[in-house]
C-alpha cells in the first residue's frame, strides 16, 4: 500500500555505531528487519558545540527546521512557551490531523481530531484531549522524581484505570509483573530495569490513540535507553574510562546498554505493524552518544539533588510558586517578578569549598533555573556553607547523591531512515533540519520557509528527491534545490 500517512519515531540518542553492531550480531531482529527496508542516512545536529548538543535544543530544532543559532531555545521547558511554527503547527493549518507522543520541549497543540502528551519534563502544556493529563500527571511525578525514594508517589490507583482504558496490552501487565517478581526472586538488584516500563506504557496509549484518531502525522518519543547511555557506558565499555567499575558492577549493569535497545527492538516490531495501514515510519534518534571523560581525573561526574526542594527553599526564605524539576539534578523555579532578585541572591549565598553550591540562571520568561552544581564525591563530613546567615549544615542533611555516575555525553550523529520498502545506505550525511521540509512535501503542504517569529529562514532541504531517485547523491540534491532557488 502506497503510504499517506507519516509516523516519526523518536527514539532518543540511540548510536549507529551499537545500532550496525548488534544487528550484525542478530541481538536487534526488528531493527534489522527495519533496516533492511529504509532508505538510511547519518544524520547531523544542527551543531558540533557540546554546549548545544542537548536532546531538548536539537529535537526543538528538528520540529521547528530551524538551528539553535535561530531558534534560540536552549532551556528545557522554554520550548513550550515559543512562538515557533513547528511540524505539527504547519501541517495542521494545512488540515492535517496530528499527534503528539510525547515529544520533547513541543507547544501544546489544541485541535478536534488530535491529540498531545508532553514530555514528562514540560508539564505547564497541559494533555489534549483533557481525559489524558491522567496519565500526564502520573508519568511527570515519577518521572522527574525517579532517584527521590524518600518522597510518596501518588495516584497509582488512578493511573492503572485509566490505562485499562486506553490501550493497555496483556502482555505489557504480564511482563510488569514478571518483572517485579524476578527483582525479588532471581534478578535482584535489577530495579534499574524498570525504567523501560515508562516506554512500554507510552507505546501501549499511544497506540491506542493513534487507531482512534487515525492522525496523518504523528510522533512517538521514547527516552529509556538514552538513560541507560548515559548511566552506564562505563559499564559497557570499561576500557574508554580511568575510574573503573568493580566486578559486580560490570556483572549488575554491563549490558543494559543492550538491554534498553533490545526493550526498544521489541517495540519497534509493535509499531512497524502499523505499515499496513498506510503508514510510513521514519525512525530519527536527533543525535546519540559516546564515553564522557571530562571528569574522569576526579573521579568522575556526580549528581545531587534537595531531599525536599521546597522545604529547602522555605528554610532559605525564598518566596515561590512553584519549584519543578526539570532534568536530574535541575528545577525550574518560578517566583513573583519582585522576588526574583531575592531568590538569585540566596540560593547563591549557598557554597562549598568557597564556591558557590548552586548554579542558578534567570530566564528569559522570569523563572530561574537552578541545580547542585557540586559535581565531584563528597564525603560524609563535608558541609555546605550558608554565607547570609553564617551557619553550616552537612552536605548529606540538605542533599542526597543519584546512584549513577555520569559516563555518556552527547554525540552529533544520529539515526535517521526512512522505511520505504527499498534499502539503500547513503553515504552522505544530511542535517536534522532537513525533516521538516522532507515531511511537509510528503504531504504537499506549501509553507514560508521564513519563520514569522524570529525572521530566519529555514536552510534544510527536502530529502524527497532522494528517496524517489536512488542514484542522486546528497550533495547533488542540495546543488539542485540552491539551483532551484537561484532560478
């Protein structure tokens, strides 16, 4: 069946390099099978900068086509608030339906016959239809509360009616409870799997919503193994790093590296079932991953987080409105436009080792963000210093250590193949940018290619003609369109 419809699998950070090995090693059967039938490029972010190279700057840029340069987005959550045609915008004032799987750092989109999750991250744009914030809600606190086992989560009960409603498959349940009795039985330790049940709730809903409302565009977003990255390549790949894992840590986490992409490859062959219905699947991982060195010399990257950010906040005197967590150790805090000064002053007056113990940064919409910014190990007698009041307290009172060690960073190349039923291997790399105008001519919507909000103009090139034209090269597809332009 010829396709008329565009499904984008976001799959976040996943590497080609482990990609082409795995399958090689018959580990990956769906990716495989996948591969063997698309159009397959490397893609590149729209940046080499690693201070750039961040999921929520580069899928921004890859929905919107335009580079971070333009687009100016650079917080988690900033995204949300942006005036910035994106994908799903443009199509649907063309009359297309759309839908949104939890893609990360979008607008909310509000449209009879589609529908939107956020990320777990951007939780001010609310769920649409409304009946799904349900999930939205349950999925944000565990999500942005995952390494806090002090504090109760809340509305489980709620959360499991609302998914045998919407989608939820037998064999996920049976699985989930396989799982859990195998933490308690023969695979102790293992808790870390459980990150993979988040993707397999997303799917199971997503699913569901897509049979219902049939969108000709839609998106689903799946994060576990970008964690996995960027918890355990150390673990994966000991050689690469100075600081190394003992025995039983390489025996616990060496392969949950593989574990993620093969949770992900069982999946993939969930979703490539929807192809006979009409669909084409593009599957883009926005960038990936490689060993992260920085700190090696200090015993490596850790992360810290506030037992109870509010209750410290309280303890400071901070007036606020909300403190939200953002990505591990950060919160986005929001304060009256009267207190925001106030705020700054004192969360800096916070330090250890006679610097400052946070890093805080105002943004552009009068929120400021803020994180631990003590990277190293600390021991269980050193204190954080409070420079307004005069007083010590010990570090582990106000503060308690997320268990993994950074040991991923991000990497500009990326996944990006088109399932047309042919395989072909291009050997020139494309941008990011390129799928936005890719995407738009599948459907024959015409669009400026200039950005009303910021006045830019979108530089990516549809990579159409190539999947039509086997033997056109991508440097000759750009030769042509400049030539078109030019004409």
């Amino acid at each position: 069946m010829k396709p008329s419809r565009i499904l984008l699998l976001e799959f976040n950070e996943l590497c080609p390099g482990l990609l082409n090995k795995w399958m090689a090693d018959g580990l990956l059967p769906n990716f495989r099978a996948f591969h063997s039938r698309s159009d397959v490029f490397v893609s590149s972010a729209d940046t080499d900068d690693p201070h750039f190279l961040e999921p929520w700057i580069q899928w921004f840029s890859m929905h919107s086509g335009l580079s971070i340069d333009q687009h100016g987005i650079f917080h988690l959550t900033d995204g949300q608030r942006a005036a910035h045609d994106d994908i799903w915008s443009v199509l649907a004032r063309a009359g297309k339906s759309v839908g949104n799987g939890g893609s990360m750092n979008v607008r909310r989109l509000q449209q009879e016959g589609s529908f939107f999750l956020s990320d777990p991250w951007c939780t001010a744009s609310k769920a649409w239809p409304t009946e799904l914030q349900v999930f939205q809600d349950f999925v944000a606190e565990n999500v942005q509360e995952y390494s806090n086992t002090s504090r109760k989560k809340t509305g489980a009960k709620r959360f499991l009616q609302f998914m045998a409603r919407h989608g939820l498959r037998p064999k996920t349940v049976a699985w989930i409870a396989k799982r859990l009795l195998q933490e308690r039985t023969t695979d102790r330790g293992s808790q870390w799997k459980r990150a993979v049940v988040l993707d397999m709730l997303v799917a199971d809903l997503f699913l569901h919503l897509f049979r219902k409302y049939r969108p000709d565009f839609s998106t689903l977003f799946l994060n576990s193994t970008a964690h996995f990255q960027h918890s355990y390549w150390r673990h994966m790949d000991p050689a690469a790093f100075v600081n190394q894992p003992s025995q039983q840590e390489l025996d616990q986490y060496g392969k949950a590296i593989l574990y993620g992409y093969q949770r992900m490859d069982v999946l993939l062959g969930d979703l490539m079932k929807l192809e006979r219905d009409g669909v084409m699947l593009i599957l883009s991982t926005a960038l990936s991953q490689q060993p992260f060195l920085r700190h090696e010399a200090t015993g490596g990257q850790h992360f810290y987080r506030p037992h109870d950010v509010g209750k410290l906040l309280t303890s400071l005197g901070v007036q606020f409105d909300s403190a939200d967590p953002v990505m591990t150790h950060q919160y986005m805090l929001r304060v009256q436009p009267s207190e925001r000064d106030a705020a700054v002053n004192r969360l800096r007056a916070l330090t250890m080792d006679g610097t400052e113990a946070f890093e805080v940064s105002p943004s552009d919409d009068g929120g400021i963000y803020f994180g631990c910014q003590i990277s190293r190990k600390v021991s269980g007698d050193e204190v954080i210093t409070d420079t307004h009041a005069g007083t010590t307290v010990p570090f582990f009172d106000l503060m308690y250590k997320i268990d993994a060690t950074k040991s991923g960073c991000h990497h500009p190349d990326g996944v990006l193949w088109f399932r047309t039923g042919n395989h072909r291997v291009h050997s020139d790399r494309v941008s990011i940018l390129d799928v936005f105008p890719t995407v738009t001519e599948f459907f024959g919507v015409e669009y400026d290619s200039r950005d009303s909000a910021s006045g830019h103009t979108r530089s990516g090139q549809s990579l159409l003609p190539l999947l039509r034209h086997p033997k056109l090269t991508a440097g000759q597809r750009r030769q042509n369109a400049n030539a078109a332009v030019a004409h």
